[in-house]
C-alpha cells in the first residue's frame, strides 16, 4: 500500500480540462511529472505556464518515463483509443475522459484489455463526485425515494448556439457520430444511472441539427474560448445540437432527457429530478450544493451539502464544512483521491464508486441505440447482447 504523495502521473492534453486535471492532481498531493501536448512547442510552452518540470515529446517518451504510473487522457475523442491501448500495453493505470472511445467497437475493446489487465481504468465522469450525489446514491439504494418511477432533465449549454461558433467536437472524425449526445448527454445518462442504479434497456431518440452549416476560423480554437480569427471557411455539420430522448429502465421506470448546446444562457445546466413511489429529489448542476427533497405530505426540504447530514459517501467526497460551495474543480479531486487510493493499494475496488470502463461503454452503447432510434423513428434496444457474445457493433453490421 502505497500512498498518494508517492504515486506520479502524467496528462495528455493540456487544454480545458487537462489543465483541471492538473491542478486537482496537486492539490491531493500526486506527483505530476510532466504533460504530453499536441506538438513539442505546444506542450513545452504548456508545461512552462503551469510550472510542469517536463513536456514530453511523444507517447513513447511519456511511457518510457518510470515515474509515471498513472497516464490521465484528456485530447479529443479521436485519440483515446489508440493513447488508452498503448498506456495498457505499457502497464500504466489510465484515467480517460469521457467518452471513452469513438464508438463501442473500440470502447468494448478497451473493457476487454482493461479486463484482461491489473491495472485501475477509469473513465472520468466527474460529476458523480458532487457530494450530493455520492449521497444521493446511497440514499436511493437505502429506499429514500420508494421504488424509482420516473427520472427526468436536461443538460443545456450555449456555447455553440452561433454560426460561428466552433471546435472540434463538430467534426465527426474527432468528435465522434454523436455530438451533444456523446459530449454532454453521456454525463446525464451515467450520472442519473449512477444515483438511481438504474441501466437503460431502449429509447427513443430524435436528433436534430439547426445549425447545418458553421463558419470554422481559418486559426486554432479553444474549448470555450471567445476568440474568433476574422477569416472562415463555411463548413457542413451532420451532428446534433440537439437531442430529445424518451428512455425506458430495466424494471419499468421511465425517463426523459432534452440534451442541448443551443440554449442561450444556460452555459452548463444539468439537472434531474427522480420521482419515486415516496418522495422525489431534484438537482441542479450550477446549484450543486443543494439538494430538493419533495414530499406528498409534508413540507418539502432543501438539504444542503453539509458532511453532517449526509450518507458515508457523501461525506467522504466532501472536502469542505456546509455552507462553504464545493464545485466543479472540487469533483476532480474527490474522484482522483479514490482512483489513487485504489493505484496505491495496486487493483480496483470490486465496485468502486468512480466509473470504470465497462460504464464508459455502457454510455456507448446507450449512443448507439440513440442513433439507431433516430435513424429509424422507433424504439431501439441498448445493444448489450453483442457484449455478451462478444461481438462487436461492427460484427453484427457485417
Ligand atoms: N469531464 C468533463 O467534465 C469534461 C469537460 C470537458 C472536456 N472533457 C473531455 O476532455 C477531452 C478534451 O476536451 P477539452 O475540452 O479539454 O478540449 P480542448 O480542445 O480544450 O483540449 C484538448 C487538448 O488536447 C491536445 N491535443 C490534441 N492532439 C493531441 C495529441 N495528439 N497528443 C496530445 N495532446 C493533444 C490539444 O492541444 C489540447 O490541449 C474530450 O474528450 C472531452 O470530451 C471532459
């Protein structure tokens, strides 16, 4: 058992979320001994703003560095497949963002070589670790809500609501079939999926583009950025911005979730409510640290995030007293302190709280029932038989 300060880390990726990655890797203390960037010039210009000793020069370079136990994969969607085989070739524990992978061909992949691996593979749905979820989760599997009826929200964003606004989730070959789906809507999916317990069994999905040609700039743009070159070039798009999806539960309950990248003023609102026989609960994402409980006959509550009121899960993500607002950057470093835990003990919790592979691919799965729902106006079955055969979506197309 090793502790946290012994293990060092590297990140691939030094963007938005790669540089989160960073900062939430020191503050518990893990040892990051340098990042990989796009170019050498990139990731050495990177390494030096955030004081990294080291920018690599190539994933070779960064797996022939013995430090390095733990490989965090935060580059576009395109390149995970190919970073995540070679990290577990090279017996390196990976943390990778979400998606996992570009469809679930690759993503049932990766669960086989993780599986056949001992090595801790986690896909990093981040949104788990807002204590109240943690809490929620146990409160539900305790029966707080009754058996689960109904689970409903939206994930809004509105970074992409203008023809010229760009990144490279639009482009499929980096993105992924999937746009507002993969991007945003699979946190929805695992994270209601991980507080009710519940696995999607089919949907019914409508997909639609409103924007169906963009105004790319002619220069580099970064996620979120408000920096706009003044040259573009017109470029179709073929994926959504939009996404209604009706869903239907293992055990009957039912759901429904509006998946947007459109929505002028909701930057990055995700909310449910779940509605069960004896109560209901809802939360909002840019209101984390509040939990509505509705009652039928009795006032209802607002619990706010506070480690004395909350189940044991809760409060091992809580890092602060109530009443002093956790966010964002804090779920990165309550789901790193258990994955490293796990790292330092050297395997897998049997059924650890943080997402493995095998839910990265579930949520691959669920978008490849979306699309097929989409393309053919009907129903469409999560495609879980092919895993259990083990063949693959591409097999069954053949
Ligand atoms: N968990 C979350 O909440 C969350 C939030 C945002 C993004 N993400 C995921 O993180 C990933 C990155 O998203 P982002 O918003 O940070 O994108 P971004 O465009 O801001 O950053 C991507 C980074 O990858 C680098 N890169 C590109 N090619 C590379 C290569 N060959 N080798 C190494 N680095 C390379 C780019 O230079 C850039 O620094 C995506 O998979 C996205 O879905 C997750």
């Amino acid at each position: 058992m090793r502790t946290i300060h012994e293990l060092g880390a590297a990140v691939i990726g030094s963007g938005f979320i790669g540089t989160v990655h960073i900062e939430a890797l020191r503050r518990i203390g893990v040892q990051v001994q340098g990042l990989l960037g796009s170019s050498s010039e990139r990731g050495s210009d990177r390494a030096a703003r955030l004081g990294l000793a080291r920018a690599y020069g190539s994933l070779d370079e960064l797996l022939d560095d013995p430090r390095v136990e733990v490989v965090h994969v935060t580059s576009p969607n395109h390149l995970h497949f190919e970073q995540v085989k070679r990290i577990l070739a090279a017996g390196r524990h990976v943390i990778c963002e979400k998606p996992l992978a570009m469809d679930s061909a690759q993503s049932g992949e990766l669960v086989r070589l993780a599986a056949g691996s001992d090595r801790v593979a986690a896909v990093n749905f981040n949104l788990r670790f807002y204590p109240l979820n943690q809490h929620l989760r146990e409160y539900i599997a305790d029966g707080g809500l009754g058996d689960v009826r109904l689970v409903s929200g939206h994930y809004f964003q509105d970074w992409l609501l203008l023809e010229t606004d760009w990144n490279w989730r639009l482009e499929p070959e980096h993105g992924g079939a999937l746009r507002a789906v993969g991007d945003i809507g699979s946190h929805w999916l695992d994270l209601t999926g991980f507080v009710t317990g519940l696995r999607v069994s089919e949907v019914m999905a409508d997909l639609a583009t409103f924007i169906p040609v963009r105004r790319q700039p002619t220069g580099p743009v970064e996620t979120f950025s408000q920096d706009r070159s003044a040259e573009t070039v017109a470029r179709d798009i073929s994926t959504e911005d939009v996404a209604t999806i009706l869903l239907r539960y293992e055990g009957g309950a039912r759901g429904a979730v509006v998946i947007s990248q459109l929505s002028a003023g909701r930057k990055n609102s995700l909310q449910y409510e779940i509605d069960g026989s004896s109560g209901a609960v809802a939360w909002d994402s840019e209101t984390p640290d509040h939990l509505w409980i509705g009652h039928r006959d009795q006032p209802n509550e607002l619990l706010l995030r506070n480690p004395a009121l909350m189940t044991p899960a809760g409060r091992q993500a809580a890092a602060l007293p109530g009443g002093h607002v956790e966010g964002f950057a804090d779920t990165f470093a309550a789901l790193f302190r258990q994955i490293y835990a796990d790292v330092g003990r050297g395997q897998m919790s049997e059924r650890p709280h943080y997402a493995t592979f095998a839910d990265g691919h579930e949520e691959m799965l669920v978008g490849d029932a979306v699309l097929e729902s989409a393309r053919s106006g009907r129903w469409a079955a999560v495609p879980r038989e092919l895993q259990a055969t083990g063949r693959t979506l591409e097999d069954a197309h053949t």
